[in-house]
C-alpha cells in the first residue's frame, strides 16, 4: 500500500511538473523578445491569456486522467476508453472552437472607413504633411455591378488544428505515463506474490517432513522402548529438537548455518534407526557455522532423497556432505554445498532426478529462483553409481533478520 502512495505521488509529480513547464514557457520567453518581467500590460494581455488556455487543457487532462484512462490501464475496456475520449475530444473541441480567437473584421469607425475608401483621415493633411495613404486594399471590381457570394470560412482553423493535436499529445502522455507507473507496480505485485508463494512452499516443505518421517521415526522408537530403553530416549531428544526447529525457527527467513547442520544431524540420526552400520555418513564442515546464516530447510531435501532412493537395507552405502565457505569474485562470501550418496542398486535402482525428486526438491528449486535469481548454482548428476547435488550460494556472516540494510548480498546480482 505505501509504494503503491509512492508511486501515485511520484505519477502526478511528473504532471505538475509538465505543466509547470508549459505554463512558464510564455513566462521565460519574455527574456528572448525584449519584454520586461515588470511589463504589466504584457502580464495582462499575453500570459494571462497563455494561463486561461492552459487551464482548459489540464482541465481536459485531470478528466481524462482520472476517469477514463483507468478504463483502458487498469479495467482493459478498450471500447469504453476509445468512447470516452471521443466524447471528451468533441467537448473539448466544441469550446476551444467557441472561443477560438476573432477573425479581423471590416472597419468600425468613419475614419478607419475613410482609409479604406482612400479618403484623408481627418487632420491628416494640414499642409505640414503628406496625404494619409489607404490602409485597406480597396475592393475589387465585379461583374455587372453585383458583388459575387461571400466565401464561408473554414470549419477547422489552424488553431483548432493545433488545439486537437494539443489535446491528442495530452491524451497519450497520460496514457503512456500510467502505463509506465501500472508495469512497475504489476512487477511490485508478482514480486509480493512470489514472496508469499515462497512462504506457503516453505510451510509445505516443513509440513511435508511430518506425516511419514514422523510416522517412521515413532514406530522405530516404539519398538527401542524395550529393545535399548537409553536409545529411545536420545531418539526422542532428537525428534524433540527436529520438531521445536521445524515448527519454530525455520519461520525466520534465515537461520544459522550451525542449527541448520544440527537440524540435519538430528534428521540423520533418527533416520539410521531403520539401517544397519553398512550405512556410512560424513559431514565436512570447516567450522561450527554459527558466523554463517542461510536459509533455512535448503538441504534436507537433498538429504532425505539421498536416504529414499540411495541407502541400502544390506548393501554398503554413503553419504557424504561437504560445505565449504570462501569468498566470491564480488567480496561476498558463498557457500559451496555438495551432497553425494551411492545408489542403491546402481543404475537400476534410482529413478531419474525428474522423476524421483518429487515435491521436495522442486520446492527448493523454486526457492533458490525466487530468493537467489541468477546469483545461485544447483547441479544435479545423475550417475551410473552414484547421485550428486552441488549447490552454490550466497550467505551472509551476520544475522539478517535483524538488519535494514539494503546491501544484500543474496539479491544484488539477480
């Protein structure tokens, strides 16, 4: 709603300020053709008359502005548009036509007459000076001692000519302007949509580690109450913290890169309840992560494939996870990310990545498009033995969510 004002104020900013610069114009000519500022019957006469014409076009303006040019920019009514300024054109050319400026008529006063039939003006020949000379070009002869039809002047003059190509230039100024203001706040729009279109896929994603990884981890723990009653419990530590993360600190739009790794090692954890030690897991991390902040729920897609469609019940597998920080050609850091994990029955037994990914992974997908732009990598490779994701990204190295500034390094390069 504010950029929305901002936009608004900024629009007709641009008008008055057309307008202020047309209104001066006669104003600012005056130091070109002699005039003083002080000349006051210039003041009255020229750009007094200059300010009443340009009332009427932003009347004119303000009208089509306000009434019908929303019919073609916000409402898409094309005929209703084209009607209206026609309606409003024929009005505006109806007045200027009624007051367009008085054509010269014939002499008023006997001496003008007496010029124009070439007689001296009166007290025009006192001896001291010539004889007056005829002002007005005296009228031809006709035929037959009848004068010939008088010529009807035109119906359009230049200055209704000028004043309908006024008008017209007016007419799609505005509707250029708007359609300008109307892209940028379109693009406002889709980024808000996509803001909140990003926050219902994060609360998909979260929602969707429930129901069978919730269900799974709960009957292996049911049956450890009596198998290894000290394991059940770390099992029930561990779902604790899984869930207080997923339902609470996943709701900011970043988190510490050391809770995310945690959250992941918590999901392992629970996740190897159900395989037997022929199952080989590794993280690499370079330091603790609690100086480096990302989004969070970005591996554990990644992480929960790898268990879906590469870890064996009785065949040796892995997993490896390497992060790795270092600074990018712009002076922020980024984050190098790599999962890889063996598949289960080599090339048999894993569905392509297309097919296999299902929602998780699209969801991720589409939040690194969203939040990222172009300044992310996510390759995907699908091998004969072994599925491997690398995904680069920007990280911050302090807390964002707490932090105004503009200078973001996630969103610059998009």
């Amino acid at each position: 709603m504010k950029s929305r004002l901002q936009l608004k104020s900024t629009e007709y900013f641009i008008y008055a300020l057309l307008f202020l610069i047309i209104m001066l114009g006669p104003t600012l000519s005056t130091l070109f053709h002699g005039h003083e500022l002080n000349d006051i019957e210039f003041l009255k006469n020229d750009l007094l008359h200059t300010f009443k014409v340009v009332i009427v076009y932003i009347i004119a303006f303000a009208i089509h502005d306000l009434f019908i040019a929303p019919l073609l920019v916000y409402k898409h009514k094309t005929w209703q548009y084209f009607l209206g300024v026609l309606v409003l054109g024929a009005a505006f050319m109806m007045f200027q036509v009624h007051n367009r400026p008085s054509e010269p008529g014939p002499p008023k006063f006997k001496s003008e007459q007496a010029a124009y039939r070439g007689a001296p003006m009166p007290g025009a020949n006192d001896g001291n000076h010539a004889p007056a000379q005829p002002q007005f070009a005296p009228p031809k002869p006709v035929a037959n001692g009848k004068r010939g039809p008088m010529t009807p002047p035109p119906p359009l003059r230049r200055h209704d000519i000028f004043s309908l190509i006024m008008f017209l230039f007016g007419v799609g100024t505005n509707i250029g302007i708007k359609y300008y203001f109307r892209s940028i706040e379109a693009r406002k729009e889709i980024q808000d949509l996509e803001k909140e279109n990003l926050k219902q896929s994060l609360i998909q994603l979260r929602y969707q580690l429930h129901p069978h990884f919730f269900m799974n981890t709960l009957n292996n723990i049911h049956a450890l109450v009596d198998i290894d009653p000290e394991k059940a419990q770390a099992c029930i530590i561990d779902l604790s913290r899984l869930m207080r993360y997923v339902l609470y600190e996943s709701n900011h739009d970043f988190v510490q890169a050391s809770r995310e790794v945690e959250f992941m090692e918590n999901y392992v954890r629970l996740s190897r309840i159900r395989y037997s030690d022929k199952l080989k897991f590794t993280v690499n991390s370079p330091d603790d992560g609690s100086k480096v902040w990302l989004p969070p729920l970005i591996f554990i897609s990644f992480v929960e494939n790898a268990f879906k469609h590469g870890v064996s019940h009785n065949k040796e597998s892995y997993i490896k996870i390497d992060g790795k920080i270092y600074d990018g050609d712009d002076g922020h850091p980024r984050m190098l990310w790599t999962c890889a994990n063996s598949k289960r029955n080599g090339n048999q037994g894993s569905k392509k990545v297309n097919e296999a990914s299902g929602i998780g992974l699209t969801n991720v997908r589409r939040r690194l498009d969203l939040m990222f732009g172009n300044n992310y990598t996510l390759d995907i490779n699908d091998g004969t033995s072994e599925f491997q994701v690398k995904m680069d990204i920007p990280v911050y190295t302090s807390d964002p969510n707490a932090s105004n500034d503009n200078n973001n390094p996630i969103t610059q390069n998009q």
